[in-house]
C-alpha cells in the first residue's frame, strides 16, 4: 500500500469536510489510498476514524481519499480513539506491510513478525478492515477492486518485458515515459513498484510520478 505524506493541513477555514477533496487530491493524486486504484469520478473523502462514531471530521490528520469499495467495507467500524490499532498509509510504513508478487495482495508475514505482535496486527486490522485482498464470488458484490488490479497488474509485466528488451539510451528515455504514463492511468502503484522491485531507475520514475509518495520507504531496502 503506497505510503504519503499529505503535508501539513491547508492554510484554509473548512466549513464542510468535503471541501478538502480537492486539497487531498491535489496533494495525494486521485487514488484509494488503500487499495491504490484510480478514482475517475471524484473519491470520496474518507475519515480514519468514522465521523459516525466520534471522528473528527474536518482534522486533516483524520483524512484520507477513498474508492467506494473499501470505503463500503471501512464503513464506521473504526470509533474515535481507535486509529491506534491500525496501520494508515499517511503514518506508517505500509510499503513494507504488504505484499504484491501475486494476483491477490497480502501480509508481509515475514518482515512484520520482525516488527513485532503488535505491529503486525495493526498491518492486519487494516488489511481486513478494508478487505484488501477481496475476490468478488458473483456480479452481484460490487468490487472492481480485483479486476482492474489485475489488469494495472498486466500492463505492468508487458512493460516489464519491453522494458528489459530497450538497449538504447534515446529509447529508454521513451519507453519510461511510456511506462509513466501508463502507470498513472492504470494506478496501483505498488503493483507496479513490485514488478520493477530489482530495477531503481523505473521505481524512481514511479514515486516522483505518483504524487505524495513517501519515497524513503519506497526506495529503501
Ligand atoms: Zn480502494
């Protein structure tokens, strides 16, 4: 899950927390922060503690952007005072926590279990909380979330291929290019970032293309 820094809460009076959209996204680009998809309608604002249950809901340190799907699931479970027994992508180092090397994402067991008991169940609680590695059983449940992972996923392994066949210096200055641009239409940054883990000049392209990423997690081992 791809780690930001929103920066400090704008220098502006918010009447409505749905004024701040524009602020996170202009800060964050437009995607889940959870599950990392492009948003093409307008994301929702999402408060890591529900304002149903005692959020803050205009603290810019409570805000995140959202796709429908986790915030659907996220719904009002995590209560004011609870933010403690999560990982959040805007505090923690959630590149690290999860894993992207298959079709469906999952815990970092290994690197966690070395953070500790209690870190670990924070990565899991979020995790679980926004069912991050959710297979839809029919059309009926509404959750694009696998489909258009695996297809972000796709174009990531085809550009990996035609990548690491560009010898030219003039050529790869396009073909990253290309690969940039793809990468910010199709989203899902750390799908990408997993693709090209053994590849520094690729992964520096994508942290400076997805804006708000945290890249001392990023790029460090
Ligand atoms: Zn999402």
């Amino acid at each position: 899950m791809r780690p930001v820094t929103k920066g400090e809460a704008p220098d502006k009076k918010f009447k409505k927390y749905q004024e701040t959209e524009s602020y996170l996204e202009e800060r964050l680009g437009a995607y889940c922060s959870f599950c990392e998809m492009p948003i093409n309608h307008v994301p929702e604002v999402e408060h890591k503690e529900a304002k149903a249950k005692g959020g803050d809901e205009m603290a810019w340190e409570n805000l995140l952007l959202s796709c429908k799907y986790c915030n659907t699931r996220k719904g009002t479970i995590v209560a004011k005072g609870d933010k403690e027994e999560y990982f959040w992508p805007d505090e923690d180092d959630t590149f690290h926590a999860f894993l992207y090397d298959g079709i469906l994402p999952e815990l970092n067991e290994e690197y966690l279990q070395n953070l500790g008991e209690e870190t670990w169940q924070k990565a899991k609680n979020l995790f679980c909380l926004v069912q991050l590695d959710n297979v839809p059983k029919s059309p009926a449940v509404k959750d694009r979330r696998y489909t258009v992972r695996n297809e972000a996923r796709n174009y990531a392994l085809d550009s990996k291929q035609g990548w690491d066949k560009v010898k030219k210096t003039s050529e790869k200055e396009i073909y990253l290019r290309q690969i940039e641009m793809l990468a910010k239409a199709s989203g899902f940054f750390s799908v990408w970032m997993n693709v090209f883990k053994d590849d520094i000049e690729v992964k520096r392209i994508l942290v400076n293309a997805f804006k708000g990423t945290r890249e001392e997690y990023c790029l460090s081992k």
